[in-house]
C-alpha cells in the first residue's frame, strides 16, 4: 500500500490502523520488513513526494526463509 499514487510501498505513520500488516525486525543495524514470503531486504529510499515533502519507500522482494532449511536456491 502506498499513500503516493505511482510509488513502491511507503513508510506512513498514524494514530488510525490501516493498511499492510507484517513483521518488523532488526538484523544488525538493518531494520527488515517482512510480509509472509516478501522482504524489504532491510533497504529504504527517501524521495522527494508531490508537494516537496520526503517520503519513505521500501520495495517489498520474495526471499528464501534459510531458517526453515530451506536450501531449494
């Protein structure tokens, strides 16, 4: 979800609860965002939004859970 039309997934903050729910964790001094099988891979953009004011961006990437065995790669 995105609250800027034409953008990848973008970092809000609010009193209200919307939007993507997934799990946020720290690995090291990256934070990762993780929504069943897709990742972040602990990467975030600022960009400029309509209006002059920065945004914050992440894409969300399918990964391989190596902590399950999962050795298919």
């Amino acid at each position: 979800m995105t609250g800027t039309p034409d953008f990848p997934l973008q970092l809000l903050s609010s009193h209200k609860r919307s939007g993507n729910y997934g799990i946020w964790r720290w690995q090291g001094s990256m934070l990762f965002y993780e929504e069943g099988k897709l990742s972040n891979g602990g990467l975030f953009y600022e960009c400029i939004v309509p209006g002059g004011k920065p945004g914050i961006f992440t894409f969300l990437r399918g990964f391989v859970d190596r902590r399950r065995g999962d050795d298919s790669c």
